[in-house]
C-alpha cells in the first residue's frame, strides 16, 4: 500500500480548499487501503479444491479409501487455506467484479456516513478511492447530479484509475479534485461562502 503521507494528505486538503471558493459544492475525499480483508476468499477457494482434486484423482485410482480420502482433502484444504491467504496470491483469487462490488458498497456507505446527502443545497461530493482494488469512484447528491452529467465524472474517474494503478494515487488526487472542480466552478457556482464539511482527507486503513 502507499497511502498517502500527512505532507501530501494536505495537499489534497489544499486542493479542496480552493475550489470550493469557487463553488456550493461540498467536496470530501476518502482514501481506503482496502474495501473488504476478503477472509472467505482463502477458505472458498480452498474447500472447492480439497473436494475436487481427490475426487479427480479417486477416479483414475483406487488406492484411497474412504478414510484416507478424507484426510487427503483435511491436508489440502488447510495447505491451500493457509497458502491463499498470502497478499500476493489473495490478490490473484478475487474476482474483479467481487473487489469492485465491495468498494462501491463501502463508497456509499462513506457518502451517508459523512453526511454528504444532509448538505444545505444537496451539493455534497465524494471523491472515493479503494487502493488494494484500484478502485475509483465519484458520488454527488442530486443538486449535482440534476445539473451535471453522470458521463462527465466517468471520464474523470477513468484517468483517476489509471493513476491510481500507476501508483500515481496523489497525482491522481489532485488531478481528480481539479477537473472536478473546473466543472463545479461552470455549473454549481458559489452564491455564498460556506464550509459544511471537513475538506481533510478521510484515511481509511
């Protein structure tokens, strides 16, 4: 993981900070080292071949008996569960649409969490960033929504995500937070001064 440093943790705070000078936009942004510890993965993945693998090889031979089946699936089912669980190979046995169903859910979980549905104007804006899933996603109340496309944030959260799969996760940050509020500036422009939220960066870890 590389989440970010206090150094650059008020960069991206800095960032915020200006932009909503020019906005009603109440913009948040949560880091999340991972979205799930996926602890079922290891041990799903290790019953499904503790039951096949002896079961394929009883086929071609007749050496094990139903005691000794057993015990070979007991073996590999705790080798294989204890092995799975290691990062660089948990990484490889989760599918994607499983790490990104996991992140969406907890980005929203953040966006009532934080309170960005209660804003004065319904103008709240979650900058969500899941780094173990390289996930990136943009969620705004409806006084955003009604005025911006949903296709302009995808753009943006497409760049976001080959950043953050560079490593680039600060870059990506601030990049992200500028475009953004070059969009808040033209269509959600500031009447008033105001600062519902806290502009820090939400670490999650």
């Amino acid at each position: 993981m590389t989440l970010l440093t206090q150094s650059e943790q008020q960069q991206v705070a800095d960032a915020i900070d200006r932009i909503e000078l020019t906005t009603d936009a109440e913009v948040v942004t949560v880091l999340a080292a991972q979205a799930d510890d996926y602890h079922y993965i290891p041990l799903l993945w290790a019953s499904l071949v503790a039951l096949v693998l002896p079961g394929a090889v009883l086929l071609f031979s007749d050496w094990l008996g139903a005691g000794q089946l057993l015990l070979v699936q007991w073996v590999i089912f705790i080798v294989l569960a204890l092995l799975f669980r290691l990062p660089m190979v948990l990484t490889r046995l989760i599918p994607a649409p499983v790490r990104h169903w996991r992140a969406s859910n907890l980005a929203r979980r953040q966006f009532i969490e934080l309170n960005l549905h209660h804003t004065e104007a319904d103008t709240g804006m979650l900058i969500f960033v899941s780094e173990a899933e390289r996930y990136v996603e943009i969620l705004v109340d409806r006084g955003i929504s009604n005025r911006i496309d949903d296709a302009v944030w995808e753009a943006i959260v497409q760049r976001f995500t080959s950043q953050v799969h560079d490593g680039e996760v600060l870059q990506g940050f601030l990049t992200c937070i500028q475009a953004c509020g070059e969009q808040l500036q033209l269509h959600v422009p500031a009447t008033h001064e105001r600062n519902e939220l806290p502009n820090r960066l939400i670490m999650l870890t």
